[in-house]
C-alpha cells in the first residue's frame, strides 16, 4: 500500500481504479450499465470534473487563506525560502490551472444543460446559478491577472526591488482575501440552483 500511497501519480491511478471497480460493481448490482450513447452519464460525467477541478481550486483557495497566509509570519526567516522556492510555486500552479478546470468544466456544463446564455444574463429561473457563474469568473479573473502577476513578483520569478515585492504581496493577499469572501456567495448559489435554496 505504501508503494502507491508514496507516489502522488499512482494514488491517482488508484483513485481511478478504485472508483471503476465500484461503477462495476454498482453496475453488476443494479444491473444498470454505463451507456456511453447516454447523454445523462456525459452530463454526470462533465459535473463531477467540475465538481473534482472546483474542490482543487477552492481547496487550494482555503489553504493559503486558512493556512499559509496566517502560518508566514511565524515562520523564521531561515525556513521562509522553502515556501517561496518550493511549495507556493507548486501550490499556485495548481491554484491557476484549477481554476481555468473549473470555469471551462462550468461552462461547458451549462452549455450541455442549455442554460449557459440564460444563466449569464441573469434570466428568471436560472438566476442562482448564473450570479455563480459570474462570481466564479470574477475569482478566477482575479487568479489569473491579480494574484499570479502579483505572486511572480514575491516568488521573483520577475524582477522587483524589495519594496515592490512587499507591495505585490500584501496586494496578493488581499486580491486572495477578495476571492474567499467572493468564495462564499458563489459556492452557495452553485448549490442552491439544483437544490431549491435562495
């Protein structure tokens, strides 16, 4: 077990498996198969990537708000490089690349239900879903051209002089700090449209 467990690739590849043995087994007890001419299982399928890439993006989200951000200031600064050099660049690679996931997957989904214009003018009916969609493109307009750029300057991957570095990184915080309050209409108007809330 702990040959795949050591290994991020094959935990996935067993995730993967895993999750096709119990769709078989499922499928043998209930005697309902995948049909891949079943536009309903392409339709689960495209809401549960969406799901899987938003729970990255969102998580990720939640790390550096509830985690990184608060834990920095007690670090000392001889450990701080292992942050920079090796844990936020990888955590923002995810963070950025999830987000494009997600918002792709989204429409992509709205797109297959038939909604998507609707839902973006805000028509009656579709309301909760569209002001989450349109939360959720805010967010991840702010990943790409607030926090990123902002970020590439307190990693240095661009050059900046220490003051502008310090200004890049309080505006990053914030710019997350926006994100996670923004976080918590979205996630709720995601849900509320197929479950009856608002």
């Amino acid at each position: 077990m702990s040959a795949i467990l050591n290994s991020i690739g094959r935990t996935l590849l067993a995730g993967g498996l895993l999750l096709a043995a119990i769709i078989v087994m499922t499928g043998a007890l209930s005697g309902q198969w995948i049909r891949l001419d079943d536009f309903g299982w392409w339709l689960f399928a495209m809401r549960w990537l969406h799901v899987l890439a938003a729970t990255l993006w969102v998580g990720l989200l939640y790390y550096f708000n509830f985690v990184q951000m608060p834990a920095l200031p007690r670090i000392p600064d001889a450990q701080r490089p292992a942050i920079s050099q090796f844990i936020a660049p990888a955590a923002l690679f995810w963070f950025r690349w999830a987000a494009v996931a997600t918002v792709v997957s989204g429409l992509l989904l709205a797109q297959m239900q038939g909604y998507l214009g609707a839902a973006l003018s805000l028509s009656r009916g579709v309301q909760a879903i569209g002001i989450g969609m349109w939360l959720g493109l805010v967010m991840a307009a702010n990943v790409w051209f607030v926090i990123w750029p902002k970020q590439k300057k307190v990693l240095g991957l661009v050059p900046a002089e220490a003051p502008a570095r310090a200004a890049a990184a309080a505006g990053a915080a914030q710019a997350s700090r926006l994100n996670l309050l923004l976080s918590v209409p979205m996630l709720y108007c995601m849900v509320a449209q197929q479950n009856g809330g608002l």
